[in-house]
C-alpha cells in the first residue's frame, strides 16, 4: 500500500499529526510521501491507494480556503479513486469542522475512511488515538 500526506499549517499543529501520521503508517509498512499542499501537484497522486489531507480548522470552523480546499477542487476527479483521510488541527470548538466537510465530500463520491481532528499539536494520547483510527482503515 502506498500514502500520501499532504497538509497546510499555520502554527505547526497540523503538521504535527502529518508527520504522526507519517510514523504510524510507516510502522504499519506503508510506503508514504509526505508534503505540504504548496509544494504538492496532481502527479503526487498517481500510484496512491490513501490520500490523507490535512488543515488546521480556519475563521468559524471551516477548512482552510488558501492551500487545502484549492488542493481538493483541482484533483476531484483524482481523489474519487483513492480512499481519503482528513485529518486537522483546532483550537476552539470540537474539530467538527472536518466531520462536516467529511459529510460534502461525500457528496462528491468520496471514499473517506477516516476523519481525524485534535485539539492542538499531536501529544503521547493523540497518536494512540491516531494509531487506533489509522489500524482500523488499513
């Protein structure tokens, strides 16, 4: 199985549980790439069986609209094949701004197998949880 992680941050949280991600589907024998959206094209996608994107939540608890939701619309159709995980980062709230963009995806066809949000940067406690969510989809 091969994966790709793809992220925007802003504070570094995201990238935090990206690079937590990284780890864990590594130890599970996944062959992973790893890169921020801005340094990311559609050709990253080719040969992909998980796609996992990344944004820390933005303004009233959405997803981020300068690098992440541009990332998605320009490679919707790519997307369609691959199963998808989101994954972010938030300060306030509960982090159910992923599980909502979780819901419009799937209005597009998406295969989301897993939704991942943590309050924060990724602690001992958030990558248990996150090695449980990812050992559940693979």
């Amino acid at each position: 199985m091969k994966a790709g992680i793809f992220y925007f941050t802003t504070s570094g949280n995201t990238e935090s549980i990206a690079d937590g991600l990284e780890e864990v589907l590594q130890e599970e024998g996944v062959e992973v790439i790893k890169k921020a959206f801005d340094e990311a094209d559609a050709s990253d996608l080719d040969e992909l069986d998980l796609v996992a994107l990344g944004t820390p939540a933005q303004g009233s608890e959405e997803v981020d609209e300068s690098e992440f939701k541009p990332f998605y619309d320009e490679n919707i159709d790519v997307l369609r094949d691959k199963k998808l995980f989101l994954f972010g980062s938030y300060g306030w709230g509960g982090g159910e701004f992923l599980d909502i963009f979780a819901d419009e995806v799937k209005g597009d066809d998406m295969n989301v197998v897993a939704v991942f949000a943590y309050n924060e940067a990724l602690d001992d406690d958030g990558k248990e949880q996150l090695s449980q969510t990812v050992k559940d989809i693979l």
